[in-house]
C-alpha cells in the first residue's frame, strides 16, 4: 500500500494525471470510468481490500479471457516450453468480459462543456475531446487516423498554420484514442496558446470548429487516405527497437482484438497502417465532429481563476479546483 501511496504522491505533481482525474471524475457515476485509477492509502487502506483482491483474481484470472506473448532469445520451441510449463495450470473459467459501455462514459448530460483548471505548470493548453462511436474494431480502417492526420498537419493552409499567423499558438497536436476495452472512441486536439491565445481562446475554439466544418463539408479525399497510409506505412519500416517489456505488453493488448487467429498477422502493422479506404464510416466521424454535442473542452493556465459566478469543484483525489460551465451558444 505504501508504494502504491508513494507513486500516486509523485503523480500529485503531473498536470496529465491531473486532467485525467478530471476526466474521470466527471463521466458518469456508474459508468467504470468513473473510478480512481491510481491508488493511496486513503482509497486503499479499507477493511476488506485483501479480499475483494482475492476474489477478484478468483473469478476473472481465467485463460480463455487472456491473451500471452513472450519475447526471448530462444528458438519458437524453446518458448513454447517455457510458456507450457508456466500457464497450462492456468484455469478455464468460460467467463465472458462484461460490457463497459453500459451506461455510457458521457451521454448529453456531461458533454458540450467547458472547463478551467489552473495548472502545475505555467502552460497555457486548450483542449478539445470528441466522445464518439467506438472504431476499436476497425483496426483495418480506422477512421480517426483520417482526422488526427488532418488536424495535426503543420503545414501551409492548416489550422496550426493558421493559428500561429494570428499569434495565438505555438504548437498542435492531434490523437485518437479508445477507452474502457473500446466502449468508445475519443479524438483529441491539444492547443498549445500563447498569452494573447489565452486572452482571446475563444477565437481559438472558433478556428477549431470551423476546420471541422470545412473538413464535413469537403467531403472525404481519397488522396489525403492514401497519405495517411503512406505515412504509416513509413513510420513502420523505420520504428525504432521498443523495450522488450513494452512491446510485450502493447501486443499482448492488442490481440484481444484478434480473435481470430488468421487475423493475427496483422497485429504488428495494424497501428501504423490503414488498410482498407472507408469513405463512408470516415463522413459519419466528420459530421460528428461539427457537433458541440459530441465534445468537451479544457482550458488550463496560471492566469485566471475560476470564474467567482460559479461554484469551483474540487476533484477529490488531486484536489484540483476546477470550473464548468455549458458551451455559450454565440460562440458555436
């Protein structure tokens, strides 16, 4: 328990955890990302946690829901042993994973929201999170790939270009993500501003919004598909050599997506490259994406407070005070 204490003190610090808290605290009550993902003392020195330990591992530590890969300098036979040896003893329980989308992390309630928070750090970020339809499944499409490629591009008549021209920020970066074993997809923007970015972020938010139209309304490019492709297909042939540790871990993950095994060779590639040209499915995120409905935005810097009409809400683990209020309808 300590240890656990020990890293969660030294995360009290980072404005990543801080912000993913936020995130957490602030999805809905019964949904399983509204939960401590950390861990101290507090949450876990309770009577009962041993055993709710034990009976966790009890009922879900069963083979036909985990997936193994090991790495090593002996030959496939060698490993094969070793693997054996280890986890034949492993039981089959036959239990089935159970559905984490039900009820969903953010429905209308809990989107189309500002926040403010002040930092750790004097850095001043905007920040866009698009809840959308879960594409986990699409590792052949992967639809988002289209949109992170074209709102993260830095260069002549991008939004970043555009930006910096104004004086409002500095850097862009774009991801997609999928969260809760795929109950849902996430696009992410992070703004980079400067001061007079922070002092006019609504200009920003603005911009934002009316790239997203722009994309809708050009419709998908078949040209921009097989860019982000080759750029994957680029990325994959020069990757540099992960940590053994790491690469394990990150396959291991990713063949719960792969269930069946003729599929498994494309594990490896599977994140880099796109496969197969989805027109349609890639529309259907664009016009999601011109929706205030679908997203939240998080503003933090060092030079405001919260706004003294509302009522600040302190997040109970990382103590961050932070403020929310709907989306102003003008602005949108």
């Amino acid at each position: 328990m300590k240890a656990v204490d020990s890293e969660f003190n030294q995360s009290l610090q980072s404005d990543a955890w801080r912000y993913f808290s936020l995130v957490q605290s602030e999805a809905h009550k019964d949904s399983p990302l509204h939960r401590f993902n950390c861990g101290n003392l507090e949450s876990l020195k309770q009577d009962g946690v041993r055993e709710a330990l034990l009976n966790f591992h009890k009922r879900w530590y069963s083979a036909n829901i985990m997936k193994l890969c090991l790495v090593g300098r002996q030959n496939v036979e060698e490993l094969e042993k070793i693997v054996t040896a280890l986890f034949t003893e492993v039981a089959d329980k036959a239990v089935t994973v159970p559905d984490l989308s039900t009820p969903p992390a953010y429905t209308a309630e809990n989107l189309g929201h500002l926040y403010r928070f002040v930092p750790v750090k004097d850095k001043d970020i905007l920040t866009f999170v698009w809840h959308l339809p879960s594409t986990d499944k699409e590792y052949e499409k992967q639809p988002l790939r289209y949109h992170s490629h074209l709102f993260g591009h830095e260069g002549e008549n991008s939004l970043l270009s555009y930006l910096i021209s104004e004086g409002l920020a500095l850097e862009l970066s774009a991801s997609h993500d999928h969260e809760l074993n795929g109950a849902f997809s996430n696009l992410n923007v992070d703004v980079t501003l400067t001061k007079k970015g922070i002092a006019e972020y609504e200009r920003v938010i603005e911009a934002v919004f009316k790239y997203s139209q722009i994309v809708r309304d050009k419709g998908v490019q078949e040209y921009i598909f097989q860019e982000v492709k080759r750029v994957g297909e680029i990325e994959f042939d020069f990757l540099d050599k992960s940590k053994p540790l790491n690469y394990t871990i990150r396959l291991a993950s990713k063949m719960q997506l792969f269930s069946e095994p003729e599929k498994l060779a494309d594990i490896i590639r599977h994140q880099y490259i796109v496969e197969k040209y989805d027109p349609e499915m890639i529309q259907q995120m664009s016009n999601l994406l011109t929706d205030p409905r679908n997203v939240n935005i998080y503003i933090r810097s060092k030079s405001f407070d919260i706004k003294p009409e509302l009522t600040p809400i302190e997040d109970r683990w990382y103590k961050t005070k932070y403020g929310k209020e709907p989306f102003n309808p003008a602005l949108l």
